[in-house]
C-alpha cells in the first residue's frame, strides 16, 4: 500500500525528466493534446474513484444519500478556490509576470503546480486509508486505478512545470528539480491522510467528495481553459476523451 502512493509522484517526475528529451520547449499543439488528456483523467478519476464511492457508502440514507457528497465536494471545491486566491497563483502554459507578486516566475511557476498536486495526493491517501480500514466500497485495484489515473495525468503536469523553464534558459538539471519538487507534496499529503485515517474514516463520504471537488476545481480553473484556447482546441477535446476512457477503463477493469 504505501508504494501505491509513490505512484502519482513518479508520473511527475517522468514528465519532469522530458527536459533531458527535447532542446527547448513543448509545441502548443503538444501541450493541448497533454493538457486535454490529463483534463480527461481527473474527471474520470474523480467520478469513478471518489464520488461514486462516496455515494455507495451513503446508501443507507435512502434520498438523502446525495447529501454528504455533495456538502463534500462543495467544500473541496471552496477549499481550492480559497487557496488559489491566496497563494501566488499562475496558469501552467502562461508566461506574464503577475503585478500584484514580487516572486520570479519559475517560484510562482512550482507553486502553482504544487498548489494543483496537494488535492490529488489527499484524494490517494483517502482511498487507501478507505481500503485499509476495510471499506466495502473501496478496493485494493481500485485505489491502484486512482493512482495510476494521477500519475498519467502528472505526465504532462511535470513536463509543462519544466519544459517553459527550459525554454527561458534555466539548465536542465534545475528544471528537473523544479519539476520533481512540485510533486513531492503528493505523498506526503497521501501519508498523512493514511496516518489520521483512524479519525477520519467517519467522514469517508465527505472526504472522498472532498477530493472529487478540489481535482475538478483543477480541471474547470485551470486545464480546460488551456487545453481549448487557439486553433488546436479540437486536438484538446479529443485527447480528453481519450483520456477520460482510459480511466473509466482501469477503474472499472482493476476495481
């Protein structure tokens, strides 16, 4: 279990290692298909891993089973907004300096995508404290599936942190770091979630429609945006849907 959640941090450090691969810097057109893609994977993921879980363990509740979801997934949701408003925040494929923040851009560049990570390792530490406590809903394959879902749509992620700190003439030595840095809040965020999951697991609904919330806020704040701006939007929402199915396929094939 605890290798399972080294998995989404080893997606990020591969993106990351993709500065060792290219000269300079991604095409758009290559940061549409990879952003649309990891766009994909997290609506699924979220869906199938977390909120449907959360729903099956509410069943009881009759009509009302909806309602420890969706009180969840609105806080997650806030949750993200809240920290997006209050740490030096910018978009992954974008290059302006903000006025408002003194930071260089590469420190701005790793928060933001630290800012992005902290959801996805709390959503794989939820799932696997959901299986170690024996969790009907929750399976061993399944909290696999979430992991691997997060480590491919990290792919991407780690390549667009370090890649346009490529193209700016940092040395890929430091853009690799950069970029496995951004990651590593995941698990930690993962082991602390399993370490308190004792207390937690009362709250496993809430807290499995917590994540669904604050891995869509990445999706509809900052992933869809990109993957549809200019003349490639087309070539994102294909690559959405490719990914979307990859996910649904090894959630429901492994869970």
């Amino acid at each position: 279990m605890w290798q399972i959640v080294l998995i989404p941090f080893l997606g990020t450090s591969l993106g990351a290692a993709c500065v060792f691969l290219f000269k300079n810097s991604l095409g758009e057109k290559t940061q549409r298909v990879m952003t649309g893609f990891a766009s994909g994977v997290m609506v699924a993921a979220s869906f199938f891993s977390l909120l449907l879980p959360a729903l099956e363990q509410t069943e009881g509740m009759g009509r009302l089973g909806f309602i420890p979801a969706s009180i969840g997934f609105g806080i997650g949701m806030l949750f993200l907004l809240v920290l997006d408003m209050i740490t030096p925040h910018m978009h992954l494929n974008k290059s302006e300096e903000g006025p408002q923040s003194g930071l260089k851009r590469t420190t701005k560049l790793v928060l933001a995508v630290t800012l992005h990570n902290l959801p996805e390792g709390m959503a794989v530490g939820i799932v696997c404290a959901g299986w170690l406590y024996g969790n009907s809903g929750i399976t061993f394959a399944g909290a696999l599936a979430l992991a691997l879902g997060i480590a491919i749509q990290n792919f991407p992620e780690g390549a667009i942190v370090s890649m346009p700190l490529l193209g700016e003439g940092v040395p890929k030595g430091r853009t690799f770091i950069y970029g496995v840095l951004s990651g590593v809040v995941e698990p930690i965020g993962a082991l602390l979630v399993i370490v308190a999951s004792g207390v937690l697991i009362p709250t496993m609904p809430y807290l499995l429609s917590f994540a669904a919330g604050a891995m869509i806020y990445v999706v509809v704040e900052e992933l869809i945006p990109e993957m549809s701006e200019g003349e490639h939007s087309n070539i994102g929402t294909i690559s959405f849907a490719a990914g979307f199915i990859l996910m649904m396929a090894l959630d429901v094939g492994l869970g």
